[in-house]
C-alpha cells in the first residue's frame, strides 16, 4: 500500500510520492521535433495513479506546453476525480496584472478541468517575487478561489535562504515547492527554509530529490559507502528515504520517464521504512564523501570577476567541480558547451593574472581554466 499523508491545513489525504509530468516519454515527429509520446505517457500516468498515487504536478512550460495537454488527457474517464493536480503560473509570461489571470484561463482549458488544486507561481526567485508583488498576486489569488479556479495558493522557489524568508512571510501560502535532496540541504531554501515553512503551516513539496538522477549513479566510492551500510538500500532507495524523514515533507515529486521507473518508484515507495539516528549520522559520512570529489574547491565568492574577456571563472569551476562530484562528467561538456554559447567559457582566459591576484583561496585559477578548456575542446 502507498503511503498517504493526511493534511490538516490542505483538508486533503495525499500520496508522498507525487507524479512529476517534466520528463515524460517523448517521440520525434515528421520534422525531426520532440513532442510528448501521449499514448505512453498517459498510459505511465494512470498506472502511478491507479497504484495510489493521487498527486501529478504538471507545468505551463513543461515540453514546451504540451505536458499540460496530455495530463489532463490523462485525467479523463474519472481519474481526474482520484487526484490532486497542481499546476504553474509561468512567471516569465507575466508582465501586467491581467496575464495572470488570462494564463490561467487558458490553462484550465489545456487541463480540460473545472478546477486547480494547488496553483503555483512558478519559479520564484527575488525578481520573480517583486513583479508579482507589483501586479497583486494576493487579489489574484483570491480573486480565482472565490470563483472555484484555484484550491490552493502556492509557489515553486529557486534562490536563496533570504529570498524563501521573504516569500513565506508575504502570504498565508498552503504550499511551497522547493529542491531538497542529501546533497542540497543547504542550497537555495535548505532545510532551514523547509522547516521554517514547516512552523508556518506551509506543506512542502520536494522536487529533485534523486537530483535528475545524479544520485540514482553514484561513483564507485559512494557506492561502497551504501553497501557497507547494515540496512541495505538502493542509491535511489537512500535518496528518497532522506528527503521522506522530515515531517515539513508531504509529497515527494519524480519525474518518471518510462514504465520502468514507475513500477521501480511505486515498490520503493511501498516499503519506504522510518528513519533512525544512525542512518542520519550515515547521511553526514555520505556528503562529506562527495565534497572531497571536488577538483577545485571554489567557493564562489567572486572577488575573481569581472574577468577583462567575460569568463564567469565561478560557474566555470562550479560546473566542473560538481561533475566530478557526482562521478557525471558528460553532464559537465553539456554545461560547459553551454557556457560557451554564452561566451563565458575557459578558452577565452589570456593569462592575465588579474583573478589570481584576487582570489583569497589561492586557487591556480590559468591552470584550471587551461586544464578545463583542453577536457572539454571537443
């Protein structure tokens, strides 16, 4: 049987696993484009749900603003009425106090619903924040669950600790949506933010819990780490029965992409055990196991910049201190041939010398941008 959380302030029993509709299985079409494989997915989505979870988060952004589509599609012939759906403002798309009202109207109809349980501003951040608070996002609100558009008020966050305390004391919020995992207890919200959200009655919902996946592959050191353990757990096993020890956490998202993810989510979620102090003390061991990964070290603090040919020496380092962390260096070559989209990549470094002579750590910052450029030249 699925674990179910009973919430008092949401008046609503739901499932700790929760169906994130970001990644779903996808086909190219006759012009070589990705679009959403509907069959497939509404097929995974009603096989989550009818093995009992009763939360889909979907988005106005996800697949390019298909996902919204085919959830509700996949909601149709009474499974609407088994579930909670939460869905997101896209907060890029809104420049006057009007579109909040006009997205949402037009997300109803792509949802096919009457109805959004839990309605999220989507991605805030302090600037995000500011725009809504211009525009009047506390009427808006009000204004929707007078007319039955919207159950809940909530908001996805992705910034700092500051920025989250900020949010939380401006609204009487239902739910915040935050990324959590044994790795990001202390970026962004962290769990200082889960648990002061926790004291405000606000229920969290984690996202990235396995961190894209990152967790579900360790390196071969942390693998040994876990198989030493006494309670025997799989990678994804350990990152999920982490984020579920905080009473702050009342849906845990995953975003399954095949079948197979799905029937391996729902059996982990149906023996998901209890947490005990050992294990926790395990989780400490754990993380300071992957920060000794770390090549670099950097700590970001940016007295190297500006760098006179626009390299963002932090993010360089950033990007590859954190592949090497997790044992994921392809994912280091995608961010880094991002960066140099961007124009921001180590190639550009002359050896001036002007970081180095700022920087308070000592780093060889030449050397590393040099060794960095040639890694990743192809």
């Amino acid at each position: 049987m699925l674990k179910t959380n009973h919430v008092p302030e949401w008046n609503a029993d739901v499932s700790l696993l929760g169906y994130g509709a970001m990644r779903l299985p996808t086909v190219k079409d006759e012009d070589g484009k990705e679009k959403i494989n509907r069959a497939e997915a509404i097929e995974q989505i009603r096989c989550a749900i009818d093995g009992g979870v009763n939360y889909v988060d979907t988005a106005y952004g996800y697949h390019g603003g298909e996902s919204e589509i085919v959830t509700g599609l996949a909601l149709k012939d009474g499974y609407r009425d088994r579930v909670h759906l939460a869905t997101k403002c896209p907060s890029w798309l809104v420049n006057e106090e009007a579109d909040m009202y006009r997205l949402l109207d037009e997300q109803l109809a792509k949802l096919g619903v009457e109805t959004i349980d839990f309605y999220l501003l989507h991605a805030l951040n302090k600037g995000h924040f500011e725009k809504y608070r211009k525009f009047n996002y506390q009427k808006f609100f009000e204004t929707a669950k007078k007319q039955g558009k919207i159950k809940r008020a909530c908001f996805s966050f992705h910034d700092d600790y500051a920025a989250f305390s900020d949010i939380i004391a401006d609204y009487d919020w239902s739910m915040a949506q935050v990324q959590f995992n044994y790795l990001d207890d202390k970026n962004q919200a962290g769990l200082q933010g889960i648990k002061d959200a926790g004291k405000k009655g606000i229920g969290i919902v984690v996202m990235e819990p396995v961190r894209g996946g990152a967790l579900a592959n360790p390196p071969a050191e942390i693998l040994s780490l876990m198989e030493s353990q006494p309670v025997k757990r799989s990678p994804v096993e350990w990152a999920f029965s982490y984020v579920t020890a905080f009473p702050e956490v009342k849906v845990v998202l995953s975003g399954m992409s095949n079948m197979e993810q799905v029937r391996q989510n729902l059996a982990t979620f149906e023996k998901l055990p209890a947490y005990n102090e050992s294990e926790l003390a395990f989780f400490t061991e754990l993380k300071e196991t992957y920060a000794k990964r770390v090549k670099i070290g950097c700590t970001g603090c940016n007295y190297c910049q500006p760098c006179p040919m626009g390299v963002v020496i932090p993010q360089v380092f950033r990007t590859y201190d954190e592949a090497y962390r997790v044992g994921n260096i392809p994912s280091c070559a995608w961010h880094y041939n991002a960066m140099k989209e961007k124009g921001t990549f180590a190639d550009k470094c002359v050896a001036c010398g002007k970081c180095e002579s700022a920087c308070p750590q000592g780093i060889k910052i030449i050397d590393n941008l040099a060794e960095i450029a040639g890694q990743f030249a192809s």
